[in-house]
C-alpha cells in the first residue's frame, strides 16, 4: 500500500527548461509535503517542503505546488542546470513519520 | 564539519549471520532514524528515536533491533531473522522528532548471501 508515488521512474530535460517532478498521495492526514534531492553515493539532502494548509512554496529556482482536492504535488525547476541531475523524492509527514515515494531520476542534458 | 557517517560503506555476510550497522551524528540531534531501500520503492522505516535510551519501531521492524545507549550513535542489527536483509540502509537524525527535516548518511549497502 503506497502511500506516496510517484509514477515517472525518470525524466530527461534539456538545460534552461522547466524541469515538473509530480507526485501523488493518498492519506490525506499528511501535514507537510516534501522534496529531497539525492546524488549517487550520498545520502538524500532536503530540497523544500509545502505545509498541508498552502498550495505554492517557492525558493530560488524552485516552487512545489500543492492540489490537495487531486491529492498531488509537483515540483518545478526553472532553470534546469546540469548539476540539477540526481534522484528526487517525494515524501509526506504523518505523526512523527516520513512517508517516502520510489524516487524520480532527472537527468538535465547540457 | 557536522554530518551522519554510516560504516562500513559496503557489506558481506552469509546467511544466518547477524550484523550490525553503525551510525554516528555530531549535529547533537535528539532524534535518530533507520530506513530501508529496496529497488523501486520508496524509503521505509525501520526504527526511531525520539531521545536517548528510547526507540520505537517504525513499519519494518521486524528481524532488526537497535540501541540507543548514546545520543551520537544508533547502531542497527540486522538479525538472522530479517528475510529478505540484502537492501540499502540509510540513517538520518533531526534536531527534535517533530522536524520533518532530516539529515541523513551516505548508506550502507548489505548483500547478504
């Protein structure tokens, strides 16, 4: 029973465009809604998060989006850099637990 | 420099022996935590502490077991009765167990055959 998914095992996207990571969700007791972002050989580094009660979060090149009526979110880069590349995760907060989705590969081709 | 080490970054052992990865924290957090990853799945949690000699089992617990003897370490075992025990492993903390942001470790990959 995931909870948390996120459907596109990868995406491809060329440097300078919008890069769209979505994630949907089926508790809808989550309080706040994550980002972590993960290099190969390091661990998963948090990226941002969306309180349940907003439906936008921006932070320089990045914004997460929240439809709570779709139980989705989304988080957009804009622009995408090279450096950009790397596994994203979508999690969720219940209580004291972190949910976590399977994880997107972006790959940002210069 | 204040970070999460786990060691060793690789891992070998034979079935039906136990084993027991390390994780150490210098960022004096309150809160400690195991998780798992399989391929395709998301991060699981194994335990968590919310404070020193404290845990709680999280949604895999079973056939691991872990301490909490100091607020720096919280090393997990991986017993003989874990099934499926080849994954990778990832320990993070938290300043306190309601932060939703957790700092986690580099991993430590366990093949057991």
């Amino acid at each position: 029973d995931q909870q948390v998914k996120q459907n596109s095992p990868s995406l491809s996207v060329q440097e300078g465009r919008i890069s769209i990571l979505n994630c949907d969700y089926t508790n809808s007791m989550f309080d706040y809604f994550l980002w972590y972002k993960k290099y190969p050989a390091e661990g998963p580094t948090f990226l941002i998060s969306i309180s349940s009660i907003k439906d936008k979060n921006e932070d320089g090149r990045f914004t997460v989006f929240l439809n709570k009526s779709a139980k989705h979110l989304s988080l957009h880069i804009v622009p995408s850099q090279p450096g950009d590349s790397a596994v994203y995760f979508c999690a969720a907060r219940y209580g004291n637990k972190l949910v976590f989705g399977a994880g997107t590969i972006l790959r940002v081709k210069s | 420099d204040g970070g999460i080490t786990q060691s060793p970054k690789y891992l070998f052992r034979k079935e039906g022996q136990n084993v027991t990865l390390s994780c150490e924290q210098n960022l004096n957090h309150d809160a400690m935590y195991w998780y798992r990853q399989d391929p395709g799945q998301g991060l699981r949690l194994i335990y968590y502490s919310q404070i020193v000699n404290d845990f709680q089992k999280g949604d895999i617990a079973e056939g691991y077991s872990v301490s909490r003897e100091k607020k720096e370490s919280f090393p997990l075992t991986v017993t003989s009765a874990q099934k499926n025990p080849t994954a990778f492993y990832l320990c993070a903390s938290s300043m306190q167990i309601q932060d939703y942001e957790q700092y986690f470790g580099p991993g430590t990959r366990l093949t057991v055959t």
